[in-house]
C-alpha cells in the first residue's frame, strides 16, 4: 500500500495499519509478543476487518423495497468495498468518512456521513463509529457491524480446541443461525455453559454462532492459563462470532442488526434490527480490543 492508501499507528504495545478502502483494519500487531493478532486475508477469506453498513447480513434476493422500488444491496453491504477518505492521520491513529455520493444513492437512497476513528493508547485498540443522518427531512434507517477476524489459534503451538472465550455474564439465551444467508426462525440451545464457551470449529459448521441479546459487554479470548485478548463493546445490540471451517481466523462481530428473516419481504424501513435517526441525529458505538 502506498502512503495515501494506508495509515499505521501504535504504541510500544500494539502496533496497526488501516486502508483508506474500507476504512478497514488490516494489520494488528503485538510488539511485546511478536506476534500477529489479526488474520491475514488469506485464501479462506480475503479480508481481514470489514465494516458493515448499511446492512449486516444479506437481505432476501439481495434487495431492498424503498418506498415500494427496488435496489440492489449485496451482502453486508457497500461501504466495505468503498475508498473512504482521510479526516485525520496521526502516531496514534486516524479517522476516516463516507459520505453519500452518486454511486451510494443509487443502492441506497439516503443522505448519510460514515466517520469511523481508530485510537491506541496504553495498550488497547478502539474503534468508533458514527452514523449522522444529514437530511433535513428523512429519517436514515440503517445497521452497521464490525467483523474483525483474529487468529486462531491465537499460538501455533496451541490447538484449537485448547481456547475458549469467557464472556462478562452468564449468556443463557438461545442462539440464532443464519440459513442461506437468512434469518432463521429457530431458536437453538446456547453451547455456552455459563459464561465460557469452549471453541471449536464445528460451532461454525452451520455459519455463524448469534447472540441475539447479549448480557455482557465484554468477552476474553484466550487459551486457558495462557494468553488472549480483551475484546469489549458499547452501543451494538448482537454479537456474532463466525470462522470458516479450517481457516485459522475467529470473527468477534458485535451488529446492530442481522439478515433480513426468512419471511421478511416488506419496506426496508421496516425491516426488524435497523436504527432510525431523524433529521440531523447520529448513532454512535464503539469497540475495543487489547492482549492480555
């Protein structure tokens, strides 16, 4: 990447890169372990970070009804395959803005400004997001997802199976799936038993593993008595955790909003999951991430 098309930043502790296209975090080291702590982009997957917006999921035939026309929204949305641009570069992070312009109106007819800022200090990654709505007379009804994939296992030396997260609260609420990219109405016996949750790659074997409505705000991934990672959340209503069968990566995913329901065919403004900011108001949330 060239000087304009990406920005690193850190610590003595965390060291990160950011590409202007997406917005998306793509390169997150520790220097006091030597060791990556973000997945690679490799052939499994050829991300690392996406941002999701103005959906999270897919939606059903991949279109949207607005005011009774169609348009044409893939999976997980735009803004993860857009230049964005730079608002703010510095030694310890960055900020970066879509804005609405004549190639996201016409798959999305909204006025709307993305600003998303990355932040290291002592030690930790925070990721925040705006959504401002700045239409004088409509309301903005989107979602938006952070889907950051971290290697697993998170030591070479360390099997799979050896890790686990250990969430906040108890999480005993039934599951949500997703099938054929959508929403299934069933609900499914949590695998968490209390607040851990022993990873292995067959929770994934049906896509991704959602918490509706997560108690905690807050989750380590770690290898028991070894190391991991503090990862922690404010202002999204899901959590999804996702990893494609035999690639070495986990996805912490906290949404506001999933895939449409398989029975949802109506107006997208109604479409369960979706925040709606009147004329002028934003929506704020934030992640954040640290080894511990």
């Amino acid at each position: 990447m060239n000087e304009d098309a990406s920005h690193s930043f850190g610590d003595s502790r965390l060291r990160a890169t950011v590409a202007l296209h997406g917005a998306e975090l793509c390169a997150l080291h520790d220097e006091l372990a030597g060791c990556d702590l973000l997945w690679n982009a490799g052939d499994a997957w050829k991300r690392h970070s996406p941002v999701l917006f103005p959906i999270v999921g897919r939606l059903d035939n991949d279109t949207a009804l607005f005011d009774g026309k169609a348009y044409r929204i893939t999976q997980h949305g735009f803004a993860r395959d857009m230049d964005f641009r730079w608002i703010e570069r510095n030694a310890d992070g960055c900020v970066l803005e879509l804005a609405d312009n004549e190639q996201t109106r016409a798959l999305f007819p909204f006025a709307f400004r993305l600003k998303i800022a990355y932040r290291i200090a002592n030690g930790a990654l925070e990721v925040d997001y705006r959504v401002i709505n700045p239409d004088p007379t409509r309301t903005l009804s989107a979602s938006l997802g952070a889907h950051p994939a971290f290697v697993w296992p998170l030591r070479p030396d360390v099997p799979k199976d050896a890790h686990i997260i250990e969430f906040d609260q108890p999480e005993p609420e039934k599951v949500r799936r997703v099938t054929g990219g959508l929403l299934s109405p069933e609900l499914f016996p949590t695998p968490i038993v209390g607040r851990e949750l022993a990873l292995s790659e067959s929770l994934f074997a049906q896509d991704a593993l959602i918490l509706d409505h997560p108690a905690s705000h807050g989750l380590t991934y770690r290898i028991p008595n070894g190391p991991g990672l503090r990862f922690t959340w404010k202002g999204f209503r899901q959590l999804g955790l996702w990893m494609k069968p035999g690639a070495d990566f986990l996805c912490i995913e906290p949404w506001y909003g999933m895939s449409s329901p398989q029975d949802f065919r109506g107006e997208f403004a109604t479409k369960p999951g979706l925040f709606h900011l009147p004329p002028g108001q934003e929506w704020h949330a934030r992640w954040s991430v640290a080894p511990v």
